[in-house]
C-alpha cells in the first residue's frame, strides 16, 4: 500500500476523501413501475422526480426519498444496464453512494482513482438531485459513488423546478460557486420559474407513531448497511479498505462461508462483504447479487409494527434469517420485491467507539425466534439516530 498521504481538510490521510455516511442506494429494476411502487407504497418513499431525459416517452428511473435527501432510493430501468459487462452477472445495485465532506474530496478522488488504476465510471455532476459525483467500480462490478452536495428538500416536498437542471456544464471547474449563487442566478433567468415536483402521496393516515398520524405504522431513519455477494471476498475487502478507507470490524465465518464487515465511522459496519457461494446455501433469489440493502426504523416498536402491516399487505417478509449473517444488528426483517431485491428493515446497529472495537459476541443481545415485546436496553440504544425533521 502507498504511503502517500493527502491533504483533507487540514489533517493528513492515506486518500484525498473521507466518507462521511451512506447516502443512498441505486437498483437496476426489470419492471421500474412495479418495483417503485413496491417500495413506494409499502415503505413509504416518496418519489421526488422522474428520470425521463427530453423526447423520451416514459420515465427510465425514479428517485425516492424518506427525508431531506434528494434521493435515498433510486431505481433505474434495467434497460439501461443489460447491454453492460455486470448486469448479467447479478450486480443488478445501479449504485452504492457514500457522502464526503467537499467538493474538493470529489475531484480529488477522481484523480485518486485514475492514479491508481481504478476504473471510473462518470465524474461530474447528476441531475435530478444537483449532487458532484465520481462513481468507481469494485472488483465485482458494484459501481460505489463519492458524493458531495446532494439537493435538499423541505418543508413543501417539492424538488427543484426545472431550469435547474440546465446547466451548461457537468464537469466541476473548481472552486464552483455557492448553490446561494445559483439559485440567485436561476432566479434572474427564469422569473415565471415553474415548481418542482411533488409527489401525490395520498394513502390515509391512519397508524399512530409517537403521537403523530402517518400512513405506514413506522417511519425511516436513514439508509445502510448493504450487503453484497462476491466473487472474492478478500479482493473486495482489499478494495474497500485500501481505497475507500473502510475498516474491518468483523469477520464471520457461518458453516464454512467467511463474511467480512466494514465500517467507515461509528456504526458497526456499512458494508457486508459474503462469498456466492452463500447465495445458493441460503436458497436466496439468484438474479442478484445484493444480500440486501438495510433501511433502519424509528424504534423496535416500529419494526415489530411494519412486520405485522407488511405481511398484511401481503409483502414477501422473512424474519428467518440466521442472525449470524449481521453481526451489530439484532432483530431484523427481510422484505423482497418482485426484482428480487431485499430490504433489510432493522431498529439500530452496534456502534464502535475510538477504539475501534465491536462488542464481543457473547454481549450481544441473543435474537429470539419469537421476537419480545419489548427489549432491554444497551449502552448503544437509540445513540446513532439522525432524523432531523418530522416523521413524514
Ligand atoms: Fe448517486
């Protein structure tokens, strides 16, 4: 490993980023209609704006939200991926994106990761969502993003108006203006400036959540951990250590499988590293190379609640499992939609302090087959929460 060091922010790395969290989590959907709806109606994204370019006659991807964010979940036509060289080979995640602290560690990681061979996919800047990117591809083909400055959406949840998204340029001329600046120079240009979009969201409300009314018996907290199958898991975990700057916190190894965990802050792990061949063992769907994506609820009174109304629904919902295969998350359900992707829901995960050491297995809490009503707490219980704003 290099031994170069690099300038963030005043305080020297062995790479020109830090990732600050998990933003948000693309999948390459066979039926986009469905699958957004799945995810949609039954979690409770919003939908914040279509992806349909100028003449094309229907959406080829939808960005979701549960918060401020521009988007958490975003699902793209398959289309757009199956004449590509990974898609076939079940990586079916359009992208894994973790947020950085500035515009600079952006750029900078572009030339980072051209400097050490890295294939890059795009550098620049997305819209709908207005975030500066460099994606990056892992060993299997997993496109991981580094964003900075990704739109935020308030209290009227609607997403920027269109004259935003003509920008003359995508590439990033550093230093680039404030977005004060370009919203005072859209502004000028644009007087009649049209509103953004807003989605309908007309389900009742009907489930009381610490004493407010939604439409869904829980509310999201944020996104993360993914889980993925590999082909290497050494070579993957090498990749992410070296050049993303993930820690190990964990390895398991279940009935012969190793599973590495990886954290970038905190939080026990942000990325699950399991071999294939785990896949077939566990009879889990073989179009995809996601294990799952975590989405993390308000509460475990939250989770139990979102169990019981998504097999209402008649979600597919397992609570199977072996807990095991989650180091740092106790109780967890496993939601699938008609692509084969799976939603981990879960109500916290173990959190590592300076130390950088996970609590030791036998002080974890012992996961039940019949879940409690309720749990005791931990010395890490409701401590990572970052919900800002109101549940909905
Ligand atoms: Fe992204």
């Amino acid at each position: 490993m290099s031994s170069k060091r690099y300038d963030v922010g005043g305080v020297m790395l062995p790479r020109p980023f830090h990732i600050q969290r998990l933003g948000h989590i693309g999948l390459s959907q066979a039926d986009l209609e469905a699958c957004t709806d799945f995810w949609v109606d039954n979690l409770g994204f919003r939908k914040t704006d279509a992806l349909q370019p100028p003449g094309v006659p229907r959406p080829l991807g939808w960005f979701t939200t549960y918060g401020a964010d521009h988007h958490a979940l975003v699902h793209i036509d398959a289309l757009l991926e199956q004449g590509g060289p990974h898609y076939g080979r079940g990586v079916t995640v359009n992208q894994i994106s973790f947020q950085v602290g500035t515009l600079k560690e952006v750029a900078d990681a572009n030339a980072y990761f051209k400097e050490n061979g890295i294939e890059t996919w795009r550098y620049g800047r997305d819209f709908p969502g207005s975030n500066w990117a460099v994606y990056a591809y892992d060993p299997d083909g997993f496109r991981v993003e580094l964003f900075y400055g990704i739109e935020q959406i308030g209290w009227d949840r609607r997403s920027k108006p269109a004259p935003f998204y003509a920008m003359p340029d995508y590439t990033p001329h550093l230093p680039e203006r404030a977005e004060l600046s370009e919203i005072k120079a859209v502004e000028a240009a644009n007087p009649d400036m049209a509103k953004g979009f807003r989605p309908a969201e007309d389900a009742p409300f009907e489930c009381e959540v610490g004493g407010v009314m939604l439409q869904r018996p829980f509310a999201i907290n944020r996104m993360g951990p993914v889980h993925l199958f590999v082909e290497d898991v050494e070579r993957s975990e090498a990749f992410y250590t070296q050049h993303f700057g993930l820690s190990r916190t964990e390895v398991v190894t279940w009935k012969g499988h190793r599973a590495v965990f990886l954290r970038h802050g905190n939080d026990h792990h942000a990325i699950g590293l399991f071999p294939a061949a785990l896949r077939e063992a566990l009879e889990l769907d073989q179009r995809t190379k996601l294990f799952s994506f975590g989405i993390e609820l308000g509460s475990y009174q939250q989770l139990k609640d979102a169990v019981a109304w998504l097999r209402a629904r008649g979600a597919n919902v397992s609570t199977d499992l072996p807990s095991e295969l989650r180091p740092g998350i106790d109780y967890a359900a496993f939601v699938r939609d008609p692509s084969g992707h799976t939603a981990m829901l879960y109500c916290g995960i173990e959190q590592v302090g300076w130390d950088g050491k996970p609590r030791p297995p036998e002080q974890r809490r012992k996961v039940q087959h019949t879940w409690p009503a309720t749990l005791d707490a931990m010395s890490d219980t409701y401590v990572s929460l970052s919900r800002q704003g109101p549940m909905a």
